[in-house]
C-alpha cells in the first residue's frame, strides 16, 4: 500500500513539472526571471500596439502563434506611413486595404521564432490580447529589451508566477 501511494504521489509530482502548457513569454533580454506570459496570447492571437516616433499614429501589429511554436506577424493596421511600416510589395500575397481609419496590410506571413524590441519612453508599447491591453511600461521599465517567444510551462510554474497578464 506504502509502495502505491509513494508510485501514485510520484507520478503526480511529476506530472505538475512537465513543460506542458505553451504560453506567450515576454521577458528581460537581460533578467529572463522579469516575465510575464500569457495562455491566451497562443489560442487567440496578439498584436504589438505602439506610437509611431516619425507620424505619431498609432501602429497595431497582429501576430499568431503557429502549431510550431513560431510566431507570425499576418497584418499591420497604422494610419500613416513612416519609417519601419512595411510596403505590401515586399511580401508576395500581401493586400494593401485603406479605410476610414487608416491603412492595414493583410498575408503578411511573417514567421519569427521569436523577436525582440525595446519599451519606448514615449512610445506607449502595449500588447492586446482579445479586448484587454496591458501597457509594457506597467511591468518593465522604458528602454529594457523584451524577448517575445513561445515558451512552455508546468502547472507547478503556472500556477507559482504571479506575472500572468491573462488575470490567473
């Protein structure tokens, strides 16, 4: 009885540290323990919102998190062209839209194991997840270096992080 409920309480110790849940990891280039992460971000997709430091506009990149684990930047929504907006001839398949709020170029099929960008003194970066946004400036501090990637978790980690910007 002693040797099954050992076997029993091993296997589940076990199973809370397998690496299991993918997440969305933004952490410190420098300080990989300054992360926060988020489940939502591979089911349902995030963009990168900024102020653009030449046109001012805001700038909203859409990415997806492939089955691979990759991420892909698939459509660009700005409201004037500026210094780093892409043109959609440099993409084959790209679509080029213009609406009453501005431009969106659409397929741009992107793919990035992981990118990294800095938090802008004045650039507002945030990251939109479904109808929430959280500023990057509320968890690190301007000028720091983000690694954007695709990491996965245990349960024993998930539920030990108090950085999740799902709300868990």
């Amino acid at each position: 009885m002693k040797k099954l409920l050992f076997l029993t309480v091993s296997v589940i110790i076990l199973a809370l540290n397998l690496p299991a849940i993918r997440t969305l990891s933004i952490s410190n280039k420098k300080n990989h323990s300054e992360r926060i992460y988020s489940i939502r971000a591979v089911k349902d997709g995030f963009s990168v919102n900024y102020t653009h430091s030449v046109n001012k506009g805001r700038v909203h990149d859409y990415y997806r998190i492939l089955d691979s684990g990759q991420l892909e930047l698939y459509k660009t929504r700005f409201v004037s062209y500026g210094a780093g907006i892409p043109e959609p001839y440099e993409t084959e398949g790209a679509q080029f839209l213009v609406t009453d709020d501005g431009y969106i170029i659409e397929n741009l099929h992107r793919r990035l194991p992981c990118f990294v960008m800095a938090v802008g003194v004045i650039a507002e970066h945030s990251v939109a997840i479904g109808d929430s946004e959280f500023f990057l400036k509320d968890f690190f501090k301007p000028q720091t270096s983000l690694v954007f990637e695709v990491k996965r978790l245990s349960i024993i980690k998930l539920i030990s992080k108090r950085s999740s910007i799902d709300g868990y």
